[in-house]
C-alpha cells in the first residue's frame, strides 16, 4: 500500500512488444531518499521499467507517477524530465568532448552556470577516477566510458537518480567504487533507482529489492528479509553423479527438521537450506548421503539473493 514517503508508485505497469510480455502489470513503491533496487537477470524487464519511469517509453496499461507526475501524460513527463538524472544502459557520451566537457555540457543544460558546473564536474570525476583524463572520450575504454555516464547523470543532484546496470563491465575495484557513490546519494537526499543483476551489488547497496523475472514482481522486502522468507541460515549445494542417489538424498533431508528449503535445479544439483551451524551441516550429510562417492562437489555458504532467486525459479541468476 502506497503512503506519502513514496516518491514512485507502480500500479499494473504492463508494455508489451509484439507477441513479448517485456513488463506484465508490476507494482511497487519507491519511498523519499531510500536505493531501491530491481534485480533480475537480463531479459526480465528491468530496463523496459526504467524506460517507462524515465519516459523513454508509454506504458501499454497500468498508471506510474514520480515524485506526483503522471508518466503517461506530456505535463507529467516534462515535469519528470526536470527532476532526474538517467545512466542508461547503454553508454551515452560525446566521443569528440572529454570528459570535464561532456559533464559540464549536461550539467548547463540543467541550467546550472559554468563555474558551479566545473566544480561539480571535478567532484565526481575525481570520484570516479577520471579527473586526469583530458582527452577526447573516444580514447576511453568501455568501463571509463561507463564511470563517465554515470558522472554525467549526477552532476546536476537530481531528485531521483535511475541506473541501469551502473557497473556492467566494470571490473571489482570500479564497481565498488560506483557502490561506495551510489550508497553516499542518500547523504544528499537522493532516491536512487538502480537495476542490475548482480545479486551482490544489490545486498551491498540496497534498502529494498524487488525481483523481477519474465516480466513479473515475483518478491519484494529489504535484502534482510527476502535471505530470511526465502530461507534463513546456511546452505549446502551439492552436485550428485546419479539422479537416484539426488532422489534419495531430497527424500531423507525433506524428513529433518532442520531443512528449512529443499530445491533440486540444474544438472543433478541439490540446494538445501538449513538453521544451524556445523554441527547440522555434518547430521545433514550423514543422514542423507549414502556413500561419499555419490558426491560430485559440494559447497557451504551463507544464503545469499542468489539462493533467493534459485529458490523461487528453480535456475540460477547469474548468466554465466
């Protein structure tokens, strides 16, 4: 249910292409100053989200507003355009220009004067490693170019930032660096929109997540509470060399009470989720493994979004 914190409101968004669901009446709220992620693998629908929000697209059905606006009408939609700041997907820069100069030149057109411009522009591209390039753009590899559009959708301190995939192709280090700038925006009051499918940078940054998959909503909480619904505690995958032996397995961990989640996925894989610490992992094994030679490999960790998503698709997220 919607309250005055919300600054988005999703009701029944739905855009079709062709015969193709790409959004299939999703809802969601984005509350004031909060990072709001949609997490999902590529294909889901996350960016056709972000394009209808950012008016890019005309939604098919359903209604959306920011921050009040309608996104369905040209009033609400100037009006939007005002108050927001989009990193697209897709790298969208001025290879002549460098990098100071593509951000100050988006920076002016949010009416912000050249001396304030060029300081902004330092900030954030001191920030995002770039300040001591001064050549043109099309010298800059994909992950500079990428750091650059994000620059360039911050400068002028919008209302809402959206961020589709800010950190694709970046390497480990920039990402946590992006990370580190996207989580500092709420210092600013910022609500930021981000969507990805990196399931660590959603838990690292986020204060709500929705999953979306094939177009739908299909969970929605804090990281926190999404690890705990969808099964709390540790975990054990394992990959089996005989589908009998798997069979098996399911059929005696289903019995213990300490299995919170059960699910089978992939090529004779096994995920089990359960409360407790080493202890219960060993009486998991011994109760439910006949022989250690029906063992391919086998992992413990904690659960984690990933396991949140392989618990309610039945495959993973990641795509590799």
């Amino acid at each position: 249910m919607s309250s005055v914190n919300d600054v988005i409101i999703v009701k029944d968004l739905t855009k079709h292409f062709g015969q193709i669901n790409a959004v299939d009446g999703i809802d969601f709220e984005v509350r004031i100053g909060e990072i709001f992620s949609l997490l999902g693998p590529n294909g889901a629908g996350k960016s056709t989200t972000i394009r209808m929000l950012t008016t890019v697209l005309t939604a098919d059905g359903g209604n959306a507003t920011v921050s009040g606006h309608n996104t369905a009408t040209m009033e609400g939609k100037c009006a939007i355009r005002r108050i927001i700041g989009v990193c697209p997907q897709d790298i969208t820069i001025y290879d002549d220009l460098t990098a100071e100069e593509n951000t100050v030149f988006v920076a002016k057109m949010y009416d912000m004067n050249s001396e304030e411009a060029k300081e902004k522009a330092s900030v954030l591209l001191e920030r995002l490693g770039l300040a001591a390039r001064k050549d043109k753009t099309k010298n800059f590899s994909g992950g500079m170019k990428r750091r650059l559009n994000l620059a360039m959708a911050l400068v002028h301190e919008p209302q809402i930032a959206f961020l589709d995939e800010p950190t694709a192709g970046l390497d480990p280090q920039a990402s946590r660096t992006v990370w580190d700038i996207i989580r500092s925006l709420k210092d600013l009051g910022m609500t930021v929109v981000l969507t990805t499918h990196d399931m660590d940078e959603a838990d690292a940054v986020s204060d709500h997540v929705a999953i979306i998959d094939e177009g739908k909503i299909i969970a929605y909480g804090t990281p926190s509470e999404l690890k705990e619904q969808f099964g709390s505690g540790n975990v054990i995958e394992i990959g089996f060399f005989d589908q009998d032996r798997l069979d098996s397995a399911i059929e005696k961990i289903e019995k213990l009470d300490v299995a919170t989640k059960v699910t089978a996925f992939g090529e004779r894989k096994l995920l089990v989720t359960f409360s407790g610490g080493m202890k219960t992992f060993f009486r998991i094994l011994s109760e439910s493994i006949e022989s250690v030679d029906d063992i391919e490999n086998m992992s413990f960790r904690q659960n984690s979004l990933e396991d949140v998503f392989l618990h309610l698709t039945g495959r993973r997220l990641r795509s590799n």
